[in-house]
C-alpha cells in the first residue's frame, strides 16, 4: 500500500505529458489453473457448455479490474457477472436459431457512421478510430465483434416485438392516466412526532439497554505525524531522496523499532490521540486513520502531503450520554426511531381501511395543504416516485409520501378530473409511440419467460467458487 502510494505521488508530482493505457487487469492465462474435463465447465445451458475461460473472456471484455472484483466478492459480484455471460449466451442461441443475420457492408456503414470516428466534415476519419481502439485497448476484430453482437440482438428484439399494433383507445387510455388533474390534500407529519427535547433520560437510557450491542462505539489511540519533503529533507519537490526516506521509515517500524524514536531522527513532531470516536465533526486526517484502523501501521496521503500513524490500542465501550457530542447523536436515532414507528402505525391503519377522512380532517385542524398535479411528469414539490404511487390511486385514497429532503407527509387523493386528447393531435402521436414501447416491453418480458421455459441452465458450483477463490 505504501508503495502505491509513493508511485502515485512520484507521478502526480512530477507531471505526465502523456497518458498510458493500462490494462487495470491480470487475467491473461488465467484459465490454465483450471484443471480440464467437465471441471472446467463454470455453466451449461442445454447441451451448450461455457468455459471458466469463456466467463474469464468475457470479464476482460467488461475492462472490470481484479482489484474491483477482490473488494466486492461478498456482495456476489461473481455471480453477477456470469448472469450477464449467461443473459448474452441466451440471446446468441436465440439469434442463431432464428437465422438472424447481419451483412458486412451493414457492419460496416455502422462503424464508419459513429459520431466518434467522424470529422469535422462529416467524413470517416480512421486515425479517429484506430486512436480509439488503441485507449480502449481493444483489437479491431474484437470491436466489430461487439459492434455485430449489438446489431444482431437488438435485430432479435425487433423480430420478436415486430408486428405489434396499439388500438387508439390504448394510446387514449395511457394520455389520460398520465395527463389527468389531482387534487391532493396533504398534512406535514412533522409536529406529530416527538420533539428531542421531550425524550426523558430514562427513555434513554432504556433505548441504549435495548440496543447495546449495536450501539457499541469503537474508540482508538493512536499516534501519527505529517511528512513532507519539507520537514523530512529539507527541500520543496517529492524527489527520490524523499520517497528513499520514507523507505528507511517504513522499514525500521517494521523491524519493530518504536515511531517515536525513528521520527525523533528526522525531529518530526508527533502528534497523540487518545480516545477518538468516529463523528463526522473531527479532523479530516484523525478521522482518515480512524477508517484505515484495520492496519495498525501504515503511511497514507492526505492532500500535498503524507501522513505516518500507529494504532496503539482499539476498544468497543457501550455509548457515553455524559459526552454531549455522543448523546446528541444518540437522541437523533431514537427520533429517527421514533417516527419510523409513528409512520409504519399509521400506514397499517390505512392499509388496514381503519383510517378515514374525519381522521384526516381532526389531524389537520387547520394543518391541511392543496396541491394540484397537471400530469404524471409534474414533480416540483414531490419526487418522481411519490408522484407516479399518487397516479396509480383512486378518488379517495390515503397515502404517506415525501419530497425531495425525505419530509413525510399523510395524503389524501381529494379529485380526479380526465383530461381528453384529439386523435390528431401532435401529442396522440407521441403517445402512439409511448404505448407501442409499453406493449414491445411487454411482449419482451414475456419472451423473457419464455427463454427460462426453452433453456435450462445449470451452474457448476465448485467452479464458481474455485473462481471466487483466485481473486481471494
């Protein structure tokens, strides 16, 4: 880790001129580790076999780093990229048996149209593409590949959903349910809920006994300095005598010499932290070696310069309501707890038809706000997705919302009123398209079905962690 860091720094203090394209992965030969047989098989689908070397491919493909992929191996990173492969193995299998093709000189016209390798003249330019092959560290073959396998699926999707034609009274259906006008009565549930300053210290304190352990607080001492070329050698530029120096340091710590021993040799002050706790009101250096305290040495950069630190000790201790800072942190989670509990007790009562409109007119008592929406695209006040759950109610209908800052509010759907359209109109046109997407999408979801039906896919799962194990 220091060595990157100290690579990093050499590069970014010196200045590059020009960018080099790095592969960000080491997959190459990868597949030999592998042992051959049926073990080397990650996927089959039907009597059709994917390789581990096919999914290692088909990750290159992807230009995923192995760094990327170590980091997230718990939140099945894996097995979302070979749902990919397997996605794309299904509709090449589609594509093949419905004998879809793409000419060349389609392939072609496609390539040599793209916006990006155009000049300023409208013309092909190829040092304009062969630049971008070369950043993208692809090949021209495998490219056009890419560029045909778009081609040919998207042609699939087109055969499948081809044909398909919206009655009008569909297309006016669709108008007027995103074009009709609410009328919507809403209540700011904020007084209803607890103050902070109303919360006893015995509701507290009977808070913090509920939720010991997740409330635990993990504090640290440490002890950490800042290193620059100025303060280490004396001089400006992070030259080579400045990182040779923070080799020495890095190598008498772990020869298990003291910090403040090696550091009084070069007269930096250190600088001891005693009990430190994660808020996000503490010094931006203290608290970034609070977020690396899994390592109890090391040497990270903070801006222009380096910071060298040693966890001396780590301790979980149950919350502290003496220290003013943790306890007002601790009343905005029991607030926080406090309206989640208010507001899920009053959506059961919706849901529950036990909630009605003189409920709603005695929690108002002069509370009560209007607002009236002219479409489902009108989200000034309420975000997109509050506005489109108002558009799927009835006349009538109670509701809990927010806005943009996340305020809660209860809602009452007071009127509807349908706003017909012209089948002439400009906009009936619009909305023709609109619904042939609607449909085409329905059609896909269900050949989706269709294609779990057709194929049966079984993963090798030995395999798959076998491959999980490499990255480990």
């Amino acid at each position: 880790m220091i060595s990157s860091f100290r690579n990093f720094a050499k590069t970014k203090f010196a200045g590059l001129l020009v960018f080099i394209m790095i592969i960000p992965f080491v997959f190459w030969g990868m597949g030999s580790m592998f042992s051959s047989g049926n073990t080397n098989n990650i996927v089959k689908i039907n009597n059709k076999n994917i390789s581990t070397q096919d999914f290692i491919d088909h990750i290159r493909s992807l230009n995923i780093s192995e760094k990327i992929i170590r980091e997230n191996l718990d939140k099945n990173i894996i097995e979302e990229l070979l749902s990919t492969l397997i996605s794309t193995t299904l509709l090449d299998l589609e594509v093949e048996n419905f004998n879809i093709l793409i000419s060349e000189n389609t392939l072609l016209k496609k390539i040599k149209t793209d916006k990006k390798f155009l000049n300023e003249n409208g013309d092909f330019d190829r040092i304009k593409y062969e630049k971008f092959l070369l950043e993208k560290n692809q090949s021209a073959v495998s490219f056009e590949l890419g560029i045909k396998g778009v081609a040919l699926q998207k042609n699939l999707f087109d055969y499948i959903g081809a044909g398909t034609s919206v009655p009008k009274f569909l297309v006016k259906k669709l108008y007027e349910e995103e074009n009709k006008n609410i009328e919507v009565e809403y209540i700011n549930l904020e007084s209803f809920y607890k103050k902070k300053s109303e919360f006893t210290e015995t509701e507290i304190t009977d808070f913090l006994k509920q939720n010991e352990n997740e409330l635990k607080v993990e504090y640290i001492d440490f002890d950490y300095a800042i290193l620059n070329p100025k303060n280490l050698i004396g001089v400006d530029d992070f030259n080579q005598t400045f990182f040779d120096t923070i080799d020495k340091i890095e190598e008498k710590f772990l020869n298990n010499q003291d910090l403040r021993s090696i550091l009084s040799d070069y007269n930096i002050k250190i600088i001891e932290v005693k009990d430190y706790r994660n808020t996000s009101e503490k010094n931006k250096i203290e608290k970034k070696i609070y977020d690396s305290r899994n390592i109890d040495f090391d040497i990270i950069e903070n801006d222009n310069n380096y910071v060298v630190y040693k966890i001396n000790k780590t301790e979980e201790r149950s919350p502290n309501i003496d220290d003013p800072a943790l306890k007002k942190e601790i009343l905005e989670l029991i607030s926080q707890r406090n309206k989640f509990d208010y507001n899920r007790t009053l959506f059961k009562k919706i849901n529950d038809k036990k909630f009605n409109d003189n409920d709603f007119k005695k929690m108002g008592n002069n509370k009560i706000e209007n607002l009236k929406l002219t479409s489902i695209n009108d989200n000034q006040k309420f975000e997109a997705n509050t506005v489109e759950l108002l558009y799927s109610l009835p006349a009538g209908s109670f509701t809990l919302i927010n806005d943009y800052l996340n305020v809660v509010y209860l809602a009452k759907i007071k009127s509807i009123d349908s706003e017909n359209i012209n089948i002439n109109d400009e906009k009936f046109k619009e909305y023709i398209n609109k619904q042939n997407t609607n449909t085409k999408n329905n059609i896909l979801k269900s050949y989706d079905f269709f294609l779990n039906e057709k194929y049966n896919v079984v993963l090798n799962q030995k395999t798959i962690e076998r491959v999980k194990n490499f990255f480990q």
